[in-house]
C-alpha cells in the first residue's frame, strides 16, 4: 500500500490528481480462471474512474487461494462422479459461482479492517477528501461502503 500512496502524493504534487476520495477493493472475479484469487486496491480522486493518475495494485490472496483451489478440485471430483462427461466451460462456470463465497468473504475481511486502512490512509501524506471512503466491490461493478471518514465539527 505504502508504494501506491506515495504514488498517489506524488501525483497530487504535480497537481495531476486531486485529494483521495476512495480506496477502493475490488475481488477480480477472472482470476478464478487463472486458479488465483485476486484483489485490486486504488486510491481514487474525486473523478473515480476518470482519475487521470492510475494508482492501483494487485495481491494475490494467498491466505485463501490455497483452500479455494481445495474446495474447487473437491467439488470438480464429485460433479465427475456424478454426471458423464462434465465439460470444462461447465467445471469453470461452477467456479466462478462457488468464487462468490469467497468474494463474500473478503468483503467481510475488508469491512473488519475497514478502521485499520483508515488509520494508514490518514497516517500517510495522501491528501484525503472529506468524504473519504473505502468500498468493496466488484472492479467496475457494484459496490458498497465499507467505512467512510468521520467529518469533523
């Protein structure tokens, strides 16, 4: 995290990136299909999605990973045993349905570390909006508020 907010501060000093806005968490529900799981986390400017200076990174879950491809081998044994001839775009769907229990999660570990993020955000040099918020969600889909900066006064 410390690379992408010194990123982050070095864009807001060429004044190319205004104040942070969100932090946003993303599961990437392809990595599935690449046996991995993983997480995208970048700090947003008030433009979101149209922030000019990128400043995101990847990390793999490796504290899950492990016991997702178990859980996934597991189920792929069953369903061959079940019915003839599974297909492969089949054996990838019932992965990307059963990545939803672990996308569900870590969204709950994100929320539980909600406060702790806050404290590096505002510990760091990262000028942070206001309305500073951390969200959890889908890379570029759906997301929810997971802890948002108490205003003061």
């Amino acid at each position: 995290m410390k690379q992408k907010f010194d990123r982050t501060v070095d864009g807001q000093e060429q004044k190319r990136k205004g104040k942070a806005a969100y932090l946003v968490c993303s599961f990437l529900q392809r990595s599935v299909y690449l046996n991995k799981l993983l997480l995208r986390l970048e700090i947003m400017d008030e433009g979101f999605y149209l922030d000019d200076v990128e400043t995101a990174g990847y990390y793999r879950l490796w504290m899950l990973e492990e016991r997702f491809l178990e859980d996934l081998e597991f189920l792929h044994q069953k369903l061959n045993k079940e019915w003839i001839r599974v297909q492969n775009h089949e054996l990838d769907e019932v992965d990307r349905e059963y990545a939803e229990y672990y996308n569900a999660i870590v969204g709950m570990i994100v929320q539980s570390m909600g406060s702790l993020l806050m404290e590096v955000a505002e510990g760091s040099e990262v000028q942070l909006a206001d309305t500073f918020q951390i969200v959890y969600g889908q890379y570029m889909g759906d997301a929810e508020v997971v802890y948002a900066k108490e205003k003061k006064g």
